[in-house]
C-alpha cells in the first residue's frame, strides 16, 4: 500500500548538505522529509573526510617515533599494528555517528525514510512505497568513485576510498593509481605505517594547486619513501601471482611497469546521478552532475541540488556552504547565490597544503598581470624552528590597492592557518587590515602577518617615495 507524504521539503540523500538542510528546516518547524539508502552521513562520514583523516593521525603518530631523535627523544622503532589502526578509524567514525542518525534526526522532528529514491514527475518522488509530493525537493545524493575502464583492472581486487578503510592488514606494497589530494594523502598514511608506496599519476601530482608550493610537498613525500611517477599513463593491469598485482604505465621514457601487492584507484570522482529518475522530473545533467545556476537551482524550479552532486568543487563544507544558500531561498524567499572564488581547500599531507582565492596564475590573467606575489617562509618562524617544521612557505597574491586576492600555503598547519585568509578573501580585506593584528608570539601563523608587512618593507619600493629620497639625499 502506498504512503502520501505532501511536505514543504524532500531531501534526498544524507550527506553532510542533506544533513545541514534538513536539521535547518526542522529546527525552523518546517515539516521535512530526509531519504537515504544507505549509511546516515554519507561519503566524508563513512568512507571520505572521518576515516582518512583518522588514518593520517595514526600515520602521524608513527612518524614522530622516528623523529624522535630529532629532539633528543629516542623511542625505539615503530610498530604498527594495522587491525588496531583499522579500529582506531571506526572508533573515530563510530564516535561521530550519533550526530548523523536516523534516531537523532527522527527526534529533531525529520521524517526519515531509508529507501532509494526516485523522480516520477516534476513533483513527485518516489522512496520505496512511499509517494512524496514537495513544495521544493534538494538533491545531496553526493559523488562515488571513478574507476576507469583500465583494461585488466576488473581483473584484480583493487581498492577505492570505500573499500580501503575495511582493511586489516597492511598492504605489502600499495601502488595508488592517482596523485590527488586522496591519492597523495593515503599513499604518505600507508608509507608511515609500514607500506611500500608507488603513486602513478597521467600528469603531475596534486596538479590542482600552485605549483611551487605542490613541489614542496611533492618533495618530503619522497623524501619519507613514497616513489611517484609522474607523467606515467596507466594502460593496463594484471594478476600477478597468486596474489599480486603488476601496472603497465606509458610515459615520455616509453614503456614501464611496476608491481605491488594492491592497487588503490584515485583518479576522482563522479557525481551520483543514477537511478534518480532526473529525465522524469525535467532536470538537466550530465556525468559530471546535475545542471544548476548561481542559486543552485535546477532546470526544474522545484528542485535544488547541492555538494558534489552539483557538479562543482568537490568538499564537504561545499556542501555545507550550500545547503546554506538553498535554505536561505526556500525559508525566508531571500535570494542567494554561490560564489566559488571564497571557498578555501586543504589537503592533509605532512607538509600540509592550503588555498582560497585565485592563484598567481589566475591572479595575472584576471589583473593583466598587476599584482604582486608576497611571500614568507617557515624557516624564519620562530616556531617553525622550535618544532622543527621549517619546511614550506606562505604565498600571498595582492592586486595595486594591496587587496588579497589569494593565499596558497604549504607547510605545518596550513589547514588551520587557511581560515583567517579565507575570512579575508570573503571579506575583500586588503593588506592594511591584516598590518593592524597582532599575532601571539611565537605562532606559525605569524608567516601571514609577516608576508603582509613585506608589502610595506623596503617603503623606497613605492615611486613617490624613491622620488622623495632621491630628492633628499640630493638637497637635503
């Protein structure tokens, strides 16, 4: 028998947008329904941002014992107990759980339906044999892995983000076909936990962010073990053994291969579409995602989508950062657009790497070339030295009236230290306000205030002040 449900918001899908949407609008005592099919707090909970992040930790901690004599600690040898490394991760993940549950969201007031659902009409949905008839419906199905159609890949068991955190056992040797952000951070995780690690990336590793701070952390990757190849095209793979795994690569020296005892595929993603009737409801999209404008507003007007179903930047706090927009249009009619130049990036390599804002690059084409590059290094942090974290730099991109235009930083805490400049790009704040902070002493963060001030320093760097010089020097 099939259930009528007419509420004012259907959310599909309960990622972290999906969450976000439907706690606002319970909290605001809008009557919503929430559908998911599978676990309660989607990718970044279950497979993504929790897991892989608790993994690095455990990589963290492995890799201080062998600092440790760096600073006069002597420790031993590392030993690393994978199944307890695995139970560490869903520790974490189960400890965070709670705040994303059916029971939790239940008593916010949230209908809840664990069911696939799809689109019979422009405005109907389907969730088993529940019919959902919304005044507005907001799509967060999110994104799954991309697997390429590498011939001989089916062959073998390789990983994905969904599959690596069930592991136990450590791989003897874990070749990564990817030099992302994913790709990069598990390979240095699974290095520092005992792993031999090969990375074969088609183009260069990390491509995505600035170069010369890219090359910093490429570089100390290397340096713990973690063999990348850069340039190499995977063509094939093969069985090898009973056990292992053997990747053909292409690459501007010809031919090569390397073998491994797991592949590890993380070469992207792509956005859940399938399987959700959009043809049916009149909405737009492609492989990469559904088709929204600015306001994230489909093709049809009664429906939204959000996060990397949207076919944009692909983080959780996009997500989060749309769900926003969308509930400030549907609750209080009040128009909202997306503007992706503010939204910050980290990735969690030991050097950290950050971003908000336009690169050097995006900086010259967009300015004519009218900018200027500040920057100032971890080595002459105060900080930096006493923890031995000199490695990196911060790079700040500032128009002809000394207004930010981005901030890249490689090194120790470059996630953290991320968000004052992302409050500064989204404000449109220029140099002068950052001169008049002060930082505590002795912070890493202080490389900010110090890029800055270098605007100002040598002051003879501004024409009408060479000119006065000059003129003083020559009368005075």
């Amino acid at each position: 028998m099939t259930t009528r449900l007419t509420p004012d918001i259907c959310v599909i899908g309960a990622g972290s947008g999906g969450l976000s949407v439907a706690a606002a609008a319970a909290a605001f005592g809008v009557e919503v329904v929430l559908v998911e099919k599978g676990r309660m707090g989607g990718d970044c909970l279950n497979y993504g941002c929790v897991p892989s992040k608790a993994m690095i930790a455990a990589g963290k901690h492995a890799h201080a014992i062998s600092e440790a004599p760096r600073y006069g600690v002597t420790a031993g040898e590392a030993k690393v107990n994978f199944g307890r490394v695995h139970d560490h991760v869903h520790s974490v993940i189960a400890s965070i759980a709670p705040n994303d549950s059916v029971e939790r969201f239940r008593a916010m007031g949230v209908t809840v339906i664990e069911a696939e659902a799809r689109f019979t009409g422009k405005a109907t949905v389907m969730a088993g044999d529940t019919e959902i008839r919304a005044r507005r419906f907001v799509v967060a199905t999110g994104s799954s892995p991309f697997v390429p159609p590498i011939p001989g890949l089916d062959t073998v068991d390789y990983l994905t983000n969904e599959t690596l955190f069930e592991r136990t056992r450590a791989p003897k040797h874990l070749l990564v076909i990817g030099g992302g952000p994913i790709g990069m951070e598990m390979a240095q995780a699974h290095r520092r936990l005992g792993a031999e690690v090969t990375v074969i990336e088609g183009a260069k590793a990390l491509g995505k962010d600035d170069p010369e701070l890219a090359a910093i952390v490429l570089d100390n990757i290397r340096a713990e073990g973690v063999n990348v190849l850069e340039g190499s095209k995977v063509t094939s793979v093969e069985k090898r053994g009973k056990t292992g795994v053997r990747v053909h690569y292409e690459s501007e020296n010809g031919a090569g291969q390397v073998d491994g005892s797991d592949i590890l595929v993380a070469v992207g993603r792509l956005a859940n579409v399938e399987g959700l009737g959009l043809n049916k409801a009149g909405i737009k999209h492609d492989r990469r995602g559904i088709k929204v404008g600015a306001n994230l507003r489909t093709s049809n007007s009664r429906v939204y989508a959000i996060g990397d179903v949207a076919g944009g930047l692909q983080f959780t706090h996009v997500a989060n950062y749309h769900a926003g927009l969308v509930v400030q249009q549907i609750l209080f009619r009040a128009p909202a657009k997306e503007n992706r130049g503010i939204i910050p990036w980290a990735t969690y390599t030991d050097p950290e790497l950050a971003h908000v804002g336009l690169t050097e690059e995006q900086a010259a084409e967009r300015h004519g070339g009218k900018i200027q590059v500040l920057r100032w290094p971890y080595a002459e942090n105060d900080r930096a030295q006493a923890e031995r974290k000199t490695q990196g730099l911060i790079k700040m991109v500032v128009d002809r009236k000394a207004r930010i235009l981005g901030v890249s930083i490689a090194g120790a805490g470059a996630g953290e230290m991320i968000n004052m400049w992302a409050l500064a790009v989204a404000n449109g704040l220029k140099l002068g306000d950052v001169r008049g902070y002060v930082p505590p002493y002795p912070t890493m963060a202080e490389i900010g205030k110090r890029a800055a001030i270098s605007y100002y320093s040598p002051i003879t760097r501004k024409p009408i002040v060479r000119w006065i010089v000059r003129f003083l020097r020559r009368f005075g």
